[in-house]
C-alpha cells in the first residue's frame, strides 16, 4: 500500500514553485521580497527573546519574594 505524504515536497516540486514564484514576482523583486522576510524573521526572533527574558525576570523576582 502506498502512502502519501501531503505535506512532503520534493525536488521536481520545489523546482516547480520556485519558477511559479519567479514568473509571478519578476526577477527584480524576489531580492526584496527575500529582505522583507528576514527582517520579519529577524523581528519575530527578537520579540521571542525579550518575552523569554521576561518570563525569566517574573522568575526571579518571585523566588525573592517568597524568601
């Protein structure tokens, strides 16, 4: 019995969807729309550190209070 796997992507498939991305964005818009994404990555990345950092604190802050 065969399974398929939906969400698995192979190489003729990627292949297909980066040339379906490049007719439809051009050539000279892929560099931006590739910097926009970084910098939401990179954005999304820091915002999960300072709520690390937060939870963190509250930790602290907690263990003193209660000594």
């Amino acid at each position: 019995m065969l399974f398929v796997y939906p969400l698995f992507v192979g190489m003729w498939e990627l292949i297909i969807i980066l040339c379906v991305i490049l007719l439809i964005f051009g050539g000279k818009k892929i560099p931006e729309l590739m910097r926009g994404i970084g910098k939401g990555v990179s954005s999304f990345k820091q915002g999960l550190n300072e709520v690390d950092e937060q939870l963190k604190d509250a930790k602290k802050d907690e263990g003193k209070t209660e000594e």
